[in-house]
C-alpha cells in the first residue's frame, strides 16, 4: 500500500499552500487573502529574489522552453533540500560594490543552480550545497548520468553553467564546484 507523503510542509501558517502562492505570483493573480495576509506576504518577499532572477533569466534573447514536468521535478528537489535559513546576502547592483541588504536563501540558490543545468546533456543534478567563503561561493553537488555520457564534459558543462549564473545573475564570486557523480542510470 503506497502512503502519500504529507504537504504539511508546504503551508504557510495561515493554510495557503507555498506551491500556490507561487503560482499567484508567477501568473500575477494574487488573491485578497494573499495580498492581505502576513504570512503570504512574507512569503512573497523571501520568492521575490527568485522569481526575479527566473524571470531575468527568461527576457534573454534566446527562447527557452522546458520540458513537461521540469517545474513538478525541480519542486520536488527543492523540498527535499529542506527549509535552511541559511542566506547569501547579494550585492548592490548600483555598481559601488558595496553589501546590500538583499539577502537569499541557500534552498533557493541551490534550486536556481540546479534548473540552470540542461539535463538534456546528460547530466540530472540531485542535491546542491552552498557555501560562503572568503573565496567565494563553494558549491557541492550530487548528479546521476545518463548511459553514454562523457562524464568530464558533462561536468565540466555544468560547472560553466552554475558558474555564469552565479557570476552574472547574483553577482557573486565561485571559489568552486565540486559534482560528484553518484549513479549512471538508463531511460527506458
């Protein structure tokens, strides 16, 4: 007998679902409720970080479609990665290179690092931790391949990828990323 996990998890205090409140947010159909209540607006500022940085992400030239189902997938990591409070505080964009007061959550960082990868490359990350040093930003990850994949250039793909979105969307410095390869797997 299969038992359905428990969304509990995923309410904010006040009932609302957090995968709702996003979607709102998203299609920019905010509720009353939502609008109104404190925990959803709290909510809403700590996904605004993301949700920019997705949409920023998206105004690039190039047409970006994700496959059916990627949205489910990567909200499925996202909860497994718990909830840390953990937080990386994002400079300034005025330009003076002084700290801001922007601060982001590592889940979040961790789960924007992981839907900048292209699994079609053959390389499906799993779990993603961040870490700040005096360097700049560690990152450790776990990833599966797929049968066939030349394991140095998929890694290496991902490191560019993790590394220009680290660099050019949240400003930061990587000191390194290190992906260890966990499993190769077949599709069937």
């Amino acid at each position: 007998m299969a038992v359905e996990p428990s969304d509990d998890h995923e309410r904010l205090p006040c009932g609302t679902s957090a995968d709702t409140l996003l979607d709102h947010l998203r299609a920019g159909t905010v509720t009353d409720h939502e609008r109104t209540c404190p925990h959803c607006r709290a909510a809403a500022e700590e996904f605004r970080p993301l949700l920019s940085a997705l949409g920023a992400a998206l105004d690039d030239d190039r047409q970006v479609t994700a496959p059916p189902g990627l949205l489910d997938d990567v909200m499925s990591v996202v909860r497994a990665e718990g909830r840390s409070r953990s937080t990386i505080r994002l400079p300034r964009t005025g330009g003076d290179g002084a700290p801001g007061d922007t601060r982001v959550r590592h889940s979040a960082v961790s789960a924007m690092l992981r839907a900048r990868v292209d699994p079609a490359g053959g390389l499906l990350l799993g779990r993603c931790r961040i870490e700040e040093t005096s360097e700049g930003l560690v990152v450790a990850a776990t990833a599966r391949v797929l049968t066939g994949t030349v394991i140095p250039e998929a890694t290496a793909s991902a490191r560019r990828d993790m590394s220009t979105f680290v660099e050019d969307r949240l400003g930061l410095r990587v000191a390194r990323i290190d992906i260890d390869v966990t499993d190769v797997i077949d599709l069937p």
